[in-house]
C-alpha cells in the first residue's frame, strides 16, 4: 500500500489488523475455517492475497496472484460487484471448471466484493464446508455484505480517502484461525500499545503469573520478565514485529521462571483498540498453561512410530523423538518451523495436493515417501515411509512408519508415477528460480484455453497461466502464413526489439525458426549461451534464460512460442517435459483459433450484408445507425435496423431476434425484408407489426423477435409508434432534457398470432434527437437493464450537448459517442444495435 502519507511500518501494522479482523469476522459469518483478503496491486487488472487465514501460504502460492479477467469466481467477484456463492463442489466445477481443477477438493466457497469508490478494493474470500444446493443455513450473506463494506470504507479511510493508493504487491500475511474450541488449560490475556508503550493484563494473567496488580510495571520489559526471564528477548522481538505487521507463523514455547511450560501466542488487536491519533494498532496476546495438553506430549513421546503435529499453517507444533530420528534432525531444530523448511522430503508435488486436501476437505490420507538423507549417502533404493495425515479442528495429526523397501517380495509395491517419487530441485535450480511447476499446471492451462476462440483470447491466457508458472517474464508468438513466421502477440520485451524478426522465412537460422522447422524446443540458460549458439543474433539487455518451443498441431506446423525469464537459469528434464507438453496444447489451441477467426469473418461479412448499406434519405432527417457484433463466440446475432420511405415519410425501424447463429440472422433478414416490404405500402405501424408476427409465426423458425417501429412525417414532426416487446425509444428534447418515451406495447413477435400493437402519437421538434436501441447497448452482468438505460440517456443528452457547442449537430458523432464503450469492450456478449433520427430545422427559423 502506497500513498497513505504514514510510516510503513505503522501503516502496514494498521492495514493488516484490518484485513485479519475482517478475514476472521467472515469464518463465522460464512461457518467457515478458511478467509482471506485479495487486494487491487499496482498492476492494473492484477489481484494479489494480502491475507490468508488458516492456510499455510506457500501451499497455495499458485492463487497468490489472479487476473481480473479470468474465470475464477473472485475475479468475477471483483469484477460483476456481486457476491459468488458455490455451495459444493458439483457447482464449482459447473461454473469455474479451471479453479476446481486446481483444487479438486470437496468444500464450498464464498467471494464478496469490497467495495470502494469507484470500483472494488478487493475481494473477501471464504473456503467452507461443502452443502446441498439448496442447504446455506450457515451462510450470513448480509453479514458479509456489512463486512466487506465496512473494510472498503476503513481501507479508504486508511489511503485518505484516495481508492488508487489501497494497494498490495507482497506476499500474503499467513494468520492462524481462532481456536474452534477454547483452551482447557489456564491462560491469561493482554494488551500492548506500541504508541504508549503500556501494557493491560487481565486479572486472570496476574493469577497465572503469580503476580499482585501492584507487583507489575506495566511495561513490555515487564511482562516479559514476568513470563519467561530466560526467554525475554525473544518475546521483545516478536512483539515489535508483530507490531509491525508481522505476527509469528505459531505460538512461542516457553519456560516459566520455576521451569513449568507455557505458550505465548500474539497477534494484531482489534481495530477499534487503536490510537486515535492515526498511530499503529495495539497488539493482543494470550500467556497460557498447556496444562494435561503436556501429558499427552509425554505419552506420545514414548511410542516408537514417528508422531509431528502441524498447525493449520503447517508450522510443526510437536514432534517426538521417533520422527525426529526418521527426519534426521534433533527436536529443537523441528518445532516452531515450517514443514517445507523442517521436512522439505514430503513436500511438493504431489505431496502438496495430499496436503491441501486434508485442509479442506477435512479426510485423512495416507501416502508413501521415500526415507530422506540421514547419513549423506543418499536415501536407500527402494526405503519408503508410511505417512498418515489425520486432520483436526486446530492441528494435523501425522504418523511416521516404516514400511521397508517397497518392491520386496512379499510386500506391497510401491505405487506407479510421482505419488511416490523423491522429489529433488531440478538441476541448476536455486532459491530464485521455480522448480517443477505443480502438476495441475497442465490441466488448468488446458481447460483455460478451451474458452479462447480467438489468438488473440489464446495469447492472453498463455501469459496468465503459463509464464507465473515458470517465473516467466516475457512473451512472444509467433504464427506462420505462407512460410513466414509473423507476430501474433508479445509482452515484456523492449520496444521494437522483435521488428527485425518479424516476416521472416523458414530459410533464416535463428531460434524461432528453426525450432519450428526440427521440431524440437530449444533450451539457453543465458544470453550468452544464446549468442555463442547464433552469433550475430540481435540481443536484448537482459541476461536471463530462453526458451524456444515449436507450436505443432497434429504434425502440422503452426508457430513458435519464445520465453523470456529476467536471469539465468536452468531447464530440468522435467520442466522441459511440461513445457513441450504445453507448446502442444498452445499450438492446437491457435489453429483453432485461425480457424475461427476464418469462419468470424465470413459470418460477420454475411451479417453485414443482410444490414442496409446506406438509409433511405431526406431532406428534411438525419439518420445514423451503428451495429457491432458481440466478440464472444463465432455465432452472429440477429439484431437489426433500417430506415424506410413510407409515402411521403420514413419509417424507422429496429429489432432483435433472440439468439445467436446462422439461424437468428436467417431469421432476420426474413423480418427485415417483411418490415421494409409493409412500410414501402405506407401501411400504419399497428398492421405492419401485426402482419409481420403472423409471417414469422408462418414461417416457424422456432424463434421470437422483439420489434419497434415508428412512421415519421417529416414535414410536421408527428410520428406513429408502435412496439412489439422492445425497449422504450429515449428522446433528447432541443433545450437538453432526456427523457424515455414510455409507450404502450404488445408482446413479441412469433408467439401470438391475435397480438395487437396499440400505436401511440408523438411529436418530434426540430433538433431533438430521436435514440432507437437493441439490449446489447445497455445491458450489464449483474445491473439493472433500468440502470442501463438511464445512462444511455444521460450519455445521449452529453452527447447531444457536446455536438451542439461546436456548432450544428453531427449525428453520426453523436452515434460514435454513445457505442464508443461497447466498441472498446474485449469480451461483448451482445450484438448492438443502434439508429438516431433528428429533424432539421427549416431554413430561416
């Protein structure tokens, strides 16, 4: 977060005591045990976790970051404004068939938007037990709604009011739950605010302590005196990071000053603890006695399997000397530590995936390792572990057993593939560079390229998906035309750097090429490496790794695809497996995407045909009209307009048929040619609609079409309408107001063959603007179709307004005007339709 004029520390410590509050607030409200917060970043259309509780966060590093526009439910959260509720599993995979792929686990889900000024802040997210469809007796939507909106109005309070600074671009602070069930041990709580430095302990604190309310200072010096004189400088420590934001991954174990144990645990205080002069917000802690809790320790430390605990950030709470002795390492080095720091042999893949389901779906599993390292002779060929995961409300339970070498006769075999393989880094990799991308990578990759029909569509989800995976920075695609290869999309790559490739022929001996035409990707851990390979080839400033992958579909060659990373690097077998595996799935995906853009423009080009060309004209009118094609999809629409003579007068006409597809525009043009056929005899607009809906209800397309058609005399202004389920005309009067035009009307065409259509009488003066539209204009994913049509007309009477400061109006600019968002719109799920009429005013007046 940026832009707030504090201390960053201060700042951070305020920012995440108010996302913690909310997050936990949300477990009860949805009767969940996971929540969490995504926050906007500082890259536009990126969310990022800011808080993540009841998790452990490196784990679920692969949701860390997430694309507004992808189909996930926080980002349709985010984007829609509204609440998504997937109660199981069956909906999820319904609905966001590429966010259950990654976690293909039973539970439900609850995403809220937070709102802000402008746009959301953010999302509050919250993992739950999965439910029936109908069944959501534990979900408080409202609840939630008063959640999400009171952390919109903190967070912009926090930023001064100033929605672009709420920002997050770090990893995400990991919180543990509040306990399911209380501690039956003795505990005593307190309260530290670091502007005053003072110290409040509760009564039952002093008991455990052993202290006299006159006996204690009141100070942090104090208290940690009083906990533990050995270890006081440890909780100093932990209290000042946690004022600053950073709270400890699990409780510190402790000795009292006679040597009996206790735990301290902290975290940031509530909210409306804090100071009032804008400083950081105080810190609460809990000191208890463990109590029979130790008893049980004792006990589990004299059974001979291996026995370690984890709480729900996977931080190991209690281990005993039989694990400690299969893991390698002495006790002390195991508690308080990470599992994939303490045991890094039992996590990855596909020990990560056992893991994340035991934290949601709350079943045990039972899974085989290989024995790791004890000795630096390597681990024995064939010696495995028997690992059991038992979940808990607060801990997981996990055994350790012997289970021999697993091929021997006699005894079970080890099972196939990497469930049971020794996870190792892959070679030349390090802490900065990503090992082995999880195996799921593939799948959800696959099933976001399903819906993308355009290379444009294909391009973007290969950057979203592909490149974070592999710590990827850059991007270029190349597709080949006629033994050529040319630019399709690039990203991250210094401007006009790739110009000299572009258009080059199969004969050039550079990378791109020739990956394409051997068929085999191409693997440089360096620019240098690169260069000493092609020398001469043009070089970027970045010294970082390439990767070179042939797009072939089917034995047919498509294109290449170049990765860029910003350092150097090396490629395991095992990485270069997967990203073959991938070019192949990006290169089937953009044949089908050439193939689509093809047949696009065919079909676009017969439904611009069936549209009237030019409108019939008069001196006396100003028409304009405008269509644009929804982008989603390759079916046509079946939406329509037409200005027709009708006497001594015009006819203007727009409609809609519902659907999509080769039919809907067949169905179309049969109206269209039945509606111009009906005016040109100057037939009032009643018969005209009624004649036409028994000609579509003759034709039997199976389909309806909603209609509005009005016959205008130019000469005086009086106009005609009739409407057969279409939405109301808007009219923008000379002196600027706008208002909808709230006429009488049947029901659509096609369905009732006794249909009337009451016509009603209106007059249009010189210089108003007369606005006919289709659905797809103002229309908006979870809005109101009333809302879009109020600002259709206060963009009409802007418009109107705009054009008339420069001196005359020029209804085709004002046309442009009121399409120019649905023309920038990437992802348009209806046509749109749109015809203008205005009167001149007669010479000399």
């Amino acid at each position: 977060m940026a832009g707030s004029g504090e201390p960053g520390g201060r700042t951070r410590a305020r920012l995440a005591a108010l996302l913690v509050d909310a997050s936990t607030g949300a477990l009860g409200a949805a009767g969940g045990r996971v929540a969490g917060v995504y926050l906007r970043s500082g890259t536009p259309g990126l969310l990022r976790l800011a808080v993540l509780v009841g998790l452990p966060g490196p784990l679920f590093r692969p949701w860390w970051r997430l694309h507004v526009g992808r189909p996930f439910p926080v980002a349709d959260a985010y984007r829609l404004g509204v609440q998504v509720v997937l109660p199981n599993a069956t909906e999820t995979v319904r609905r966001y068939p590429q966010f259950a792929a990654g976690l293909p686990f039973p539970f439900g889900s609850v995403h809220v938007p937070v709102p802000g000024g402008g746009e959301p802040l953010g999302v509050l997210t919250v993992l739950r037990p999965a439910t029936s469809d109908t069944v959501d007796e534990l979900l408080d939507r409202e609840l939630l709604a008063r959640l999400a909106e009171g952390l919109g109005a903190e967070l912009l309070g926090l930023a001064d009011g100033d929605e672009t600074a709420v920002a997050w671009d770090g990893d995400p602070l990991c919180v543990r739950p509040p306990a399911l069930r209380p501690a039956q041990a003795r505990a005593g709580r307190f309260t530290w605010d670091p502007a005053t430095s003072a110290v409040r302990a509760d009564d039952r604190l002093y008991t455990l302590l052993g202290l006299r309310p006159g006996e204690f200072a009141g100070t942090v010096p104090a208290l940690a005196d009083a906990v533990s004189p050995a270890d006081a400088h440890r909780i100093l420590a932990v209290l000042r990071e946690t004022a600053d934001g950073k709270p400890p991954a699990a409780p510190l174990h402790l000795r009292s000053g006679d040597g009996a144990p206790l735990l301290l645990d902290v975290c940031p205080g509530p909210v409306g603890d804090g100071p009032a002069d804008g400083g950081a917000a105080p810190v609460s802690g809990i000191v208890f006695d463990p109590g029979p809790a130790a008893s049980a320790d004792g006990a589990a430390d004299l059974l001979p399997q291996g026995v370690f605990c984890l709480d729900r950030l996977g931080t190991i709470v209690y281990v005993n000397e039989a694990a400690a002795r299969m893991a390698g390492l002495e006790r002390a080095r195991l508690l308080g530590r990470p599992l994939w720091e303490a045991m890094p042999w039992l996590t990855g893949p596909p020990y990560d995936d056992h893991l994340r389901g035991v934290l949601l779906s709350h079943e045990p599993v039972h899974m085989h390792v290989r024995r790791p390292d004890t000795d630096g002779a390597g681990p024995a060929e064939g010696d495995w572990l028997a690992v059991s995961v038992h979940p808990g409300a607060d801990i997981l339970a996990c055994t350790l057993v012997p289970a021999g070498r697993m091929d021997a006769p006699g005894e079970e075999a080890a099972p196939d593939g990497p469930a049971v393989a020794a996870l190792h880094l892959p070679d030349g990799a390090d802490a900065g560079n990503p090992p082995l991308t999880p195996l799921y990578r593939p799948i959800a990759l696959a099933i976001a390229l399903t819906d993308a029909v355009t290379a444009r569509q294909v391009s973007a989800v290969v950057t979203q998906e592909l490149l974070p995976a592999f710590g990827g920075r850059r991007l270029a695609i190349y597709l080949l035309q006629e033994r050529h290869l040319y630019l399709a999309w690039e990203t991250g790559f210094p401007q006009d750097f790739l110009s000299p490739f572009e258009g080059v022929g199969l004969h050039a001996r550079l990378p791109g090429v020739e990956t394409l035409t051997s068929g085999r990707p191409l693997f440089f851990e360096s620019m240098r490496q690169l260069e000493a390979t092609y020398p001469g080839i043009p070089l970027d400033a970045e010294e970082g790794a390439r990767a070179f992958l042939p797009l072939i579909a089917s034995g047919r060659p498509v294109g290449s695809c170049i990765l860029g990373f910003d350092r150097p690097r090396g490629f395991s077998t095992e990485e270069r497996t997967v990203l073959t595996a991938l070019a192949g799935l990006i290169a089937h995906a953009m044949e089908r995407a050439q193939r689509y853009d093809t047949e696009a423009a065919l079909a676009r080009g017969l439904q611009q045909a069936l549209l009237p060309r030019r409108l019939s004209a008069h001196p006396g009118v100003e028409t304009a009209g405008r269509y644009l094609p929804g982008t989603q999809g390759l079916d046509v629409g079946g939406d329509w307009y037409d200005v027709v003579e009708a006497g001594d007068g015009l006819a203007l006409v727009i409609g809609d048929v519902q659907g999509h597809g080769v039919q809907a525009a067949a169905t179309m043009g049969q109206l269209r040619s039945a509606v111009r056929a009906f005016a040109l005899g100057d037939r009032p607009p009643d018969e005209v609609l009624s004649g036409t809906n028994r000609l579509l209800i003759d034709l039997d397309p199976g389909q309806f079409a909603s209609c509005c058609y009005l016959r205008l005399d130019p000469a005086t202004g009086r106009a005609l309408v009739a409407r057969a389920g279409h939405l109301p005309p808007l009219l923008r009067c000379p002196d600027g107001r706008t208002r909808v035009l709230e006429i009488p009307g049947g029901v659509v065409l096609g369905v009732d063959p006794r249909a009337r259509y009451p016509v009603t009488e209106l007059s249009l003066e010189p210089d108003a603007i007369l606005a006919l539209y289709t659905d797809g204009l103002v229309e908006r994913p979870g809005a109101d179709i009333d809302e879009g049509i109020t600002a259709l007309g206060q963009a009409l009477a802007k418009a109107g307004a705009a054009a008339g400061r420069r001196g005359g109006r020029s209804l085709a600019g004002v046309a442009d005007r009121l399409t120019a968002g649905a023309r920038d719109a990437a992802d348009r799920p209806d046509d749109v339709a749109l015809l203008l009429a205005t009167r001149r005013r007669a010479p000399g007046r």
